[in-house]
C-alpha cells in the first residue's frame, strides 16, 4: 500500500499556471488525506530532497489523480526542482508565524521594521496563500500604511532580491507609475541623458496587463534579454541600456503583491512606493524621475491624490539616500500613436529621427522627463530641463546614441510589420471629447498585443481634434485576421472608447 | 474549429473538491483564452441554460485539458446544474461593483445597509473569488466593525437565507461560540428545558473542522436529517428537537466568511456575532443562551474579550428584537470524558442516566446552559435556574423526554463501539497542569473522528488530578488500527498535550 514511504506521494506535473501561488491536487480518499486530516484548501508542506514548497490544496475525488500521486501546478514544479515521478513527502504546513503579524496590524498595531521582514520573507518563500497574500493587502490599505511603514516593507523588499553595485557616482533612473497606452517614454529618456554623459542602466518591464511594456517594444528593435556582465559591459561603454529586467531577481515579494492589489483592483499607496523605489534602490539607483500621469483613466484620478502620494516617495526615498523628482503628466488619453510593442517602436524612432508634428506629446513628454533628470544632475537651472533634452532630439545625437546602446546590447532589428488592419470611423461630426485608456488597451491586446508584436492600435485622432462622420479615429493592427474581428466585435460593444462631442 | 459557438466550451467534469469557490480549468492556448485576454486568476463568468457561475480560472498548458474543453470543480459543475459534456459559454467576468464597498470600508467609511446587503448578495451568488472574500473579511476587521455595522451585515445575512416562522409564542435556542472539545451540551439541555413545555426548536451543524458537531454526535443516537415538514411534526410534539441545520440554507453567505477566517486564523467579533446571531433570527428564534468558553486554547482567550463580545452580542440582539443571554464558561479543558461522535454521545446518554461523578462537569453546565433558559423564561428566580434544569436532570424526566424526541425523529439507536483501543500513559508522577484543547480535537480526528462515528479520544484525567508515572491520561479509540499508529505518532510528537508538573 505503501511503496513510497509514510505521506510520501508520486509527483505529476499538470502543466498548470497559478503564478506564484503553488498549488497541489491530492486524492481526497488517499491515506496522506486521511492520515493528515486535509481539507481543500488546507496548505501543504511539500519536500523532495531538501527542496520545500508550501502549497495550497485541492482535493480531487475523481481519477483525475491517482491515489498515490500529487499533481502539481508549474510553480510548485519549478519550485521543487522536479524532473520525473519522484516522491514528494507531503505534510499539514505549520501555521504562519508572519500572519501574527499582519493581524497585529489590522488590529491596529505599527508594523515595525522586523515584523516587515519576516512577512516579505515569507512571501518571497511561497509561504503565503493567496488568501493570505490579500489579507496582508489589505492590512496595508487599513489602517494605511504610514511613511514609517512603508520604509520597514521598502527595506524588506530589497533586502529579499539581489541588488545591483555600480562604480561610485550618480546612477539616474526613471519609472512611470503605469495605466497609460502608449506611453513609451523610457528609450528616448535614456538616449537622451545618455548623450550628456550621465549614467542611466535602465532595466524593464514585460506587459503584465498592458498591450506592451518597455521590454516588449525594444525587443522589436534590439537584444533585450542580457545577463548582469553583459548588462554592465553595455553601461560601461555606452551609459545606458534598455534590458529586461524581471529575471533579474529585483525585490521578487512585489510580483505577488502586485497581482493580488490587481485581483482587489485595490491601489495601496505605500505598497506602490515600496514596489518602486525596492526595485530602484535594488538597481543601484541615486536618482529616480517618476512620471506620474493624471487623469480620470488613468492609476492617478485627481491632483491631489497624486500630491499625496509624491509626498510618501520623498519621505521614503530620503530614507534611504535616494533623490527622487515626480513629474506630474497629463493622464488623459494615450501618448503617441502607436499602441503595441511594434508600434511603440515605430513612434520612438519617428521622435528621434524627426520629431513630427503628430507625435510632438511623445517628444515633449520624452524632453519633460529627460530635462527632470539633467535639472537634478545639475547640468542646467530649474525650468531649462526640457530645452537642453531637446536639443539633444534635435540634432541628431540622442539617435545615434540609441543606435550605439543597440548596437551595443547585441544587434538592431526594425520593428515586424502587421499584415492585417481596420480602420474605426467616427459615427458623427464633432470634435473628440474623451479617449478611454483602458479600454484602447484593451482592444490592442484583443487585436494580439504583446504576443504579436506587430499588433495593436494606430490612433488617428486626439483630445479636442475636429473630426467629420467617416474619418478613421483608430486602425486596428494584427497579424492574423480572426483578432481582428475580435477587436472589432469589443469596439462595437463599448462605443465610448472615443467620444464624440457636437 | 468551432463547433460549439463563439466563447463556447465542452463541460468537464473534474471532481474537484473547491468549497464554495467556482473553479475553472482552459488551455492558455484555446481560442478563448486568447480573445477573452484570459490570464489564470482571472474572473469568468460561465453560463449554461439560463444559470450563471462566476469562477476563478486557472490556465493549463498541458493536455490535461483538451482544447474545447472547461474542466469545472464539482460546484462549479452543480451550481450550472450541469450533467455532461454541455456546452457553457465563457466571458470575462465584469468588475464586481460590491468591492467598491470594501474598499470604501477600508478607506473608513462606515459600512451602510444597503451596502452590507449588496456585499453579502455577491458574497453568496458566489460572485466574490476567495482573494476579494478575503479582503472583505480583513475590512470587518480594519476599521473594527461597529455595532451599527454588525446590525447591517447580520440583516444582510438573514435576508439572503431561508427563514422560519413558529406560531405565536417564545422559541429559545442556544449556541456555544465554538473551540471546546466534547462540549457537547446542546442535547441535554433541549432535553431539560422542553421538560418544562418550552419550545426549542434546536438545529445543530455536522463538524467542520473538530472532530464531532452535534449533528453528528445525536446521528449516533437517531436520525437528524428532517426536512422542513418534519421538524415542524416533532417540534409541535415534543416543543424540540435535535436535527442536522446545514441543509436548511440560514445564512448561506456564513460558511464562505468562517472558510476565510479559518484560513487567516482571524476571528472578526462583528463577523461571529453577524454569523451566529443571523442564524438564529432565521431560525425563529426570540431567546437565546449564549455559551461562551474563556481559557488559553479555547476561541476566547481572556474574560475582558469575552466581555466585549458579549456586549456587542446584546446590542445587535437587540435590533432585532432578540433577546440574548450570554453565559461565560469554563474553557479550560474539554468537557465531558469523549471526544468523537459516539463517545460523546454516550457521555449524554450517562449523564441522562445517572450523573456519575466523572461527568459532573457535563452534567452541571447542561444545568447551567439549561438554567439560563429556564431564568429568562421567567420560570424560576435569577439565579436557580441550574437547580431547577438539575432536578429534571435527576428525576428521570429529562431522559424520558430526551427518548420522546428521538422516537419522533423516526428511531433510537444506541452508540457505536469501536474495536481499537490504546492507552496514552503519564511520563511522569504528578498534577495535571494544562490540557491542550486544539491538541486534544486534532487527535481525536487522527483517529478518524467524525467518519469514524466510534472513533476519538476518551479522557481519564482533569486538570489539577494526581496522576501516577504509567497511569492512563486518555484513550485512544478507533474502528482502523492505522489509524491509532497516526494518532500516537502525533502524541509522541507533541508532549505538551496534557502537561503534568510536579
């Protein structure tokens, strides 16, 4: 009855994603059930030579499973460190010492640096269920996490990933804060502060939710995946570099909690700053611009939430000797044109090359951000930021300085070409009174985006143009025709994507 | 490549054991998955004939899934009232417009009526995922829920359930809050107040989590599953009875709030007193006796916790015309000398008998319980209630009546014996300084309690008893010897069970 030893289970791979949730299905009439007194949703304690993963459980009463298997999800797989049918020992997970904790706080308790620790620790381990993930969420949006707080989860959130060291002297970063298409800044803000000699290692993000993150749009164009000597080489050579930066390990609790604020469609202020600034300081940075777009679309809805939440960025990045600048944008509609990885690659170069008229919000916006980091680098009086950055567009020298980054990290491509496209006309006359962010993401992805790098929307039309019955207000991009159709069958469901006023 | 529709799968039967939380299996690679911009841990809505399921989605890589097909935990599978391979149409589910009430409790607004009502409505359509329950349950704890806000959330309850209606007339019950092993009081004191021709009405759970609730103990002694016409027969009859009330449907939003605090090990006062009291409205109830047990391992840890929930238990009573009594007991140790279904039932049926003396604990909170009852009926002085419920005890006319609602309930039975007995034995000479409660259940369910109705853990000692080196501490009784083999190892595991100083 039993071959495998006492609790001990044969390990099958389900092929199952619950990102980094681990999760176990076992036979409910098994003897490791019975013996154990496990219930469906209990958490387990899985070991196969000297890996351990804590896991949630599903009790299965069919032959799905067999009675002497345990069925796995990727994670607990991967986490394992599994090849074949090999015997995983499965045991009731002891109670979490770290919710003590998280109910202290709700309770109304400070959570002090040490309590911090021992929860992200947890979190980093997998030790967390995503029940309890959304607890200790919500513990941090009430009572709200105070500045004191947020420096205690910052801390523990860099001290838990790997952390970057560069050569002595001043390592300017930039981050956006999120929600808004399009807004595909980053390239252009490095090969712009580059050119004066400042050092910007920028690493980036995959689309999680979005049609294209930054690493999805330079992979268009050049090799993104470097490793950390093939990062630095880059830097040392050029100042700067456009690298994919997930795998790198940096402050890895805040993939988890990310996802559940997500699930919750809960912003928790002290969990964003924490997120952001453990990744910046994780990535040696001295000096960070945030972009913090605002508008009624966008992560920021009104002025005065975002003046709250520049305020905790000071407070927190002060803490730990980082000097941080918001820039407060206008999060009203897409910037650019281009949404989806090609597409954003395309505007990029179109700014560097020429700077036209209609993606002059892409080129400002890049000149705003970029003019924050040379202000802050003292290299020109307050106020004078954005004209020397442009200068740089201008004349050419911020693209062959993205060339040379390029060149450098392995190769340039030109961005795929999509073969299909629709475009989507105004039913009437009158001027564009809203553009839903949102939901134009939403259709970029529906039309293939990131997947297909080649897909996404084309806008045509922005806040406050004139536009007769019949003109195209966006064209749907894909390579393959049925996303289209997808797209389409959405836009005709949601007609307020654009609005039209008379 | 569709045969079944746009957005249409193939149901699979998975038999997946998810409580009340839908679950629902897609290839990350179906056409669904990709026009929807499905992501696992997404929210769908399932339809099929006119009913709707909202589920939580976990994606599969593996042909564990075939392509055109949903594989659906088991309530998943009955809440569509599925019965094969039908086809459900799958969409992204729309934002659940009831967090926006969460979130506004976490912010601190004071959760209203009309809010609480619409939470508990998605709460048991089975709209809100485990991780936005969660996070619920953590808002009714930060900000603490008020009085007022208890007074919401227990009406939201009652009005989302079934609801019964006695004939004029007071209806007692009573309650315990739960976490004392063996406990088991509920039978003797219907027994002893319907002595008297009140009218108790008693429903009672099967365990959940301990080794036997009293539907499962009084199972042992005659049948509990009535349903609603033959309740009613028995109660006008006899003024009570002992029937199994889970299948009933009071409070259905109840069992997913107490899942989720089980799994944060977080016990909210509004929620307990929301749950308990809500279900007692729906059950008719105008008088209840509350027992609550104070001691280190019971629910309550401390007398001025008991106080505060006993007065929150008033107020709340009180809105709705209830009245409540709360009783604060012993909650040191278990009560009784069983533990498991039918080793309490027969420490009922001696206590009945003859009130030995090694029972006098059962025996005297019965009386106790039972007095309360009898005082707030107005039948006896405050005060001498217990020597009142007592002298039914001892006359033999509580045993008969207790006999009269079993024979109405369709028959009497006498407890199950089980086969396999082993001693545990005192390490040591000394005093019995602590009994572990929760050790003690889990034990008791090691051995195989409640599906082992003869199955559980009989008690040879109380706290402050002598005890010699070798003497037994208690018994370990099973119908399956490998299950004795489990529940030693655990004994030998955890020492501090019964400790034993000098």
């Amino acid at each position: 009855m039993r071959p495998l030893g006492l609790n001990a289970l044969r390990a099958r791979r389900l092929g199952l994603l619950t990102h980094d949730e681990a999760v176990a299905f076992i036979r409910s009439d098994s003897d490791v059930s019975k013996s154990e007194g496990l219930s469906s949703y209990g958490r387990l304690k899985l070991q196969c030579d000297g890996a351990t993963v804590y896991a949630s459980l599903y009790q299965v009463t069919s032959d799905l499973i067999d009675h002497d298997e345990i069925g796995l999800s990727e994670y607990a797989w991967t986490k394992l460190g599994l090849t074949g049918p090999q015997a995983v020992t499965v045991s009731s997970a002891p109670p979490l010492q770290s919710m003590t904790h998280v109910r202290a706080k709700m309770f109304g308790e400070e959570l002090g640096t040490d309590a911090a620790a021992e929860i992200v620790r947890d979190i980093v381990a997998g030790r967390f269920s995503d029940i309890q993930l959304s607890s200790f969420v919500a513990a941090c949006a009430s009572p709200v996490l105070t500045a004191a707080e947020t420096i205690a989860v910052t801390k523990a959130m860099v001290e838990t990933g790997t952390r970057l060291v560069w050569p002595a002297g001043r390592i300017y970063d930039k981050h956006c804060i999120g929600g808004l298409p399009g807004n595909r800044t980053t390239p252009i803000v490095v090969a712009i502060v580059t050119c004066f000699g400042l050092t910007m290692p920028k690493t980036s993000s995959r689309a999680i939710t979005s049609p294209a993150g930054t690493a999805d749009t330079m992979e268009t164009l050049t090799n993104v995946a470097l490793d950390m000597a093939a990062m630095r080489r880059v830097v040392e050579t050029t100042g700067g570099c456009f690298v994919w930066g997930d795998s790198v390990g940096f402050s890895p609790a805040d993939t988890s909690v990310i996802r559940i604020e997500r699930a919750l469609n809960l912003d928790v202020d002290g969990l964003l700053v924490a997120s952001v600034l453990s990744k910046k300081i994780a990535a040696g940075a001295t000096h960070v611009v945030i972009d913090m777009p605002v508008g009624p679309t966008a992560k920021m809805r009104n002025p005065a939430a975002a003046a709250r939440l520049s305020d905790l960025f000071r407070q927190v990045a002060a803490a730990f000797g980082l000097e941080v600048r918001t820039v407060i944008t206008d999060g009203r509609q897409p910037v650019g044109r281009g949404i989806g990885p090609a597409l954003e690659a395309m505007d990029i170069l179109a700014v560097l090359d020429t700077w036209p008229d209609e993606l002059s919000d892409l080129a400002d916006k890049s000149c705003l951000l970029a003019g924050a980091v040379l202000e802050m680098a003292g290299l020109c009086a307050e106020g004078s930021g954005a004209d020397l950055a442009g200068s740089a567009l201008r004349d050419g020298r911020a693209r062959r300085k993205f060339d040379e980054i390029c060149a450098a990290q392995g190769g340039s491509g030109s961005p795929p070409q999509a073969q299909f496209t629709r475009p989507v006309r105004a039913t009437r006359s009158g001027r564009v009174a809203s553009l839903d962010n949102r939901m134009i993401a939403r259709i970029a992805k529906l039309a293939g985006a990131p997947e297909d790098a080649s897909a996404g929307v084309r806008l045509a039309v922005r806040l406050g143009d004139r536009v007769r019955q019949g003109d195209t207000l966006f064209t749907l991009v894909s390579g393959t025709p049925g996303k289209i159709t997808y797209a389409m069958e959405y836009v005709s469901e949601n007609p307020s994507v654009i609005e039209i006023s008379r």
